[in-house]
C-alpha cells in the first residue's frame, strides 16, 4: 500500500533525478508520469501507483515548494476532466497506453463532440450518423459549442450507430482525430467578442473501428461517465477562500469605499457566504471521489457554480456603476483559456451567462438532481421505448 511518506520518497527522487531548473518542461512532465505521480490513484504504468486518490495532495504540495512545472491542467480541461476518466474506465489497454501520457503532459490537448444543433438539452436526440464499413465507421453530421475544438488534435466523440432502437440504446463513443479529413471547425462568435467555441461539420469521417470506447449501442453509458466527471470539473474545482468571482467584487468593496450602498452591502454579504457554502461543498465532493466514481452530485455543484457566477457578477456591475459596463475589447480572438478573474467586470458579466447552459443546462441538471439525488419521481416521457428513426424531429 503507497502511503504518504512512500509518496514523499518517489517525488523526492523525481526531483532529484530531473531538477526542475534544468530538465525541459516536457521532459520533467513525462519523467512525472512514468514515475507515477501524475494521478497517484490511476493504475501503475498509467500515470498512477493505485494509491489513494486523496495523496494527490502529498505529490502537488512537494512538487510545488520545488518549483516543478505543472501540466497548464486549464488549458487541456477537457482531455483532464472528461477524456481521461472515460478511458480509463472504458478504453482498451492500447488506447491507454497511446491517449492517456500525450494527454497528461498536454502533448495533445482533446474536446468534446456531443451537443449538435437539434440535440442540446436532449442529448440522447442526436442525429450524426456512424455507419459501419468494414473495420471503419464513417461519420456525418453536425456538432456544435464544442470548446477547444479549434486547438484540439482528439476529440471524444458520441454518434448513432443504429436508428432502429429507442434513442438512448443507439448510440456509441467514438475517439475522433480532428486533423482527419472531413473534419471542419467554424468559429462561434460570443457576446464577449470572442470564439471560444466552435461549431464541428463532420462529412464522410473515417473512424477506425478500433478507436471506439466501449461497446456498439452503449455510448450512452459510457457518455454518463464522461458527464458527470464534467460537471465535477466544472462545478467542483478548488478554490481558495473569496476565490473565483466573489474574489474580484470582495476587492472592489474593501478598495472603494466611495461604491457603497446598504443594498448593495446586505448583498454582497449573502453571495459571499453562498460562495463560501459553495466552495466548501465542492471540497467534501472531492473527498467522495476518493471512494469511487463522481455521481450525479456533480449536477447540484454545476446548478450552484453558475447561479453564483452570474448573480455576483451582476451584483459587481452594479456595484462599479457605469465604469461596471466597460468592455474595451471586442475584437475576434480565439483564446485558449476563459479567463474570467483576470478581465474587466463587464466581460465577467457577459461570461457568465453561458454558466447555465455550458455542460448541462440548469433545466436539465435539476431533473437530474430531483430524480437521481432527491428521488422525486421521474418526469413523463413518452419517446422512452419508441425507436430513434420514428421520433418527431
């Protein structure tokens, strides 16, 4: 059993071998993963030693007084969050093996091709269509408000493989390489001036066979993983105290003192405990995790993250008056990361109204919450054992 102090031992040994001052970002990240101490609880050989999930800590804390490089994890997210949990669930030990050190290292950064045009809130709808063709699968159709597609080299991937079945038991998960040909990414342009997402035609992709994700016609269980590690990813992060955007207003209050108002006071004070209610949730969440897979109390973290987001963002408009509705930077930029701390308080304002609709809508995760979390009972739905082709589109 790997306990802390084994731990300490292999991250000082690490440190000692590859010197943070002088041994290439890359190559010290690469060095971290085959020692292991990149998901401490993943598997040996992948990343991991099987130890506690929790110890992930002991790693971080040591790595980080050494001044060791990390993986940039906001900028591949997506491939961190989502793609890797769903491999190593799900993925044969060649697709282990080939995705999951590329993706840790951020060699190979991933996005995720679900939501389509007809088929957002329902999911389970979708319409691009997988055919099989010998030991590949070709693709056609639409997908859309796919983040980072216009950076990424691999994309997770969920197609219907047989119209003839009710729409949940049709689908199957694919792993698509987005330099394939028939592949092509748009850019969408936001409110805040910027093309964050990106809107994905596919057009006779060629998929091979052996880059699906479990088995034909169960991607929508393997979609439950991916789906609930992103509202984990999206909902649960770690923050310190007045971090994320209860940071910025918290500043502006304390700094200007001339901005404020009874009202505006009594309201801080009410976001600032939820905020602090939030985050500490979010903390215990993270300790469930230790004892197995994230469940559907991701879903309740989601509603909360982007309630909070947009009410205190509109709480510091407010609070800064006219000079809260500046934004002095509309231009069509492509960016890597959403910054939403680091920018003016009218781009957070603007931001975070895509909170409640980006990885589940609100409406769909408090369905998701009642049933699953609440046990009320389930809402009627008359297409449940009526075959995808025979549905009203």
């Amino acid at each position: 059993m790997t306990d802390a102090a084994e731990l300490r031992r292999r991250t000082q040994e690490l440190l000692a071998a590859h010197p943070p001052a002088g041994t290439d970002r890359l190559d010290f990240l690469k060095a971290r993963f085959d020692a292991g101490l990149a998901w401490v609880h993943y598997p040996e050989g992948l990343g991991g030693l099987g130890a506690p999930r929790s110890l992930q800590a002991v790693v971080d804390a040591e790595l980080e007084a050494a001044g060791a490089p990390d993986n940039d994890p906001r900028r591949i997210g997506i491939g961190l969050g989502m793609a890797a949990p769903t491999i190593l669930k799900y993925g044969t030990e060649e697709q282990k093996q080939r995705y999951l050190r590329p993706l840790w290292v951020g060699e190979e950064v991933w996005c995720q091709l679900f939501s389509e045009p007809g088929a957002g809130s329902d999911l389970a709808a979708l319409s691009t269509r997988a055919v099989r063709e010998g030991d590949d699968w070709v693709v056609n159709g639409q997908k859309v408000w796919t983040s980072s597609a216009h950076l990424a080299r691999w994309a997770i991937l969920i197609a219907r493989t047989d119209p003839d079945v009710p729409k949940h038991a049709g689908i199957t998960y694919f792993i698509c390489d987005m330099t394939d040909p028939g592949v092509e990414v748009r850019p969408l342009r936001q409110i805040t001036g910027e093309a964050e997402f990106n809107e994905v035609f596919l057009t006779d992709v060629r998929i091979p066979d052996s880059r699906r994700l479990g088995e034909v016609g169960d991607g929508w269980r393997v979609a439950q993983t991916t789906l609930n590690n992103e509202r984990v990813a999206i909902g649960g992060m770690r923050l310190p105290r007045e971090g994320g955007m209860i940071g910025p207003v918290s500043k502006a209050w304390r700094e200007r003192p001339e901005l404020r108002t009874h009202d505006l006071h009594q309201r801080l004070l009410k976001l600032w405990v939820e905020s602090e209610v939030s985050r500490l949730t979010a903390e215990r969440l993270r300790q469930q995790l230790v004892a197995g897979q994230p469940g559907p109390e991701g879903a309740g973290m989601k509603l909360a993250f982007a309630r909070l987001n947009q009410e205190i963002s509109g709480l510091e408009v407010e609070l800064l008056g006219e000079e809260g509705l500046l934004y002095d930077d509309w231009t069509m930029r492509r960016p890597e990361l959403v910054d939403f701390t680091g920018r003016e308080a009218g781009y957070r304002y603007l931001r975070s109204k895509g909170n409640s609709i980006e990885g589940g809508t609100s409406e769909v995760l408090l369905n998701i919450v009642a049933e699953r979390v609440l046990g009320l009972p389930a809402e009627p739905r008359t297409d449940k054992d009526v075959a995808w082709k025979d549905l009203a589109r």
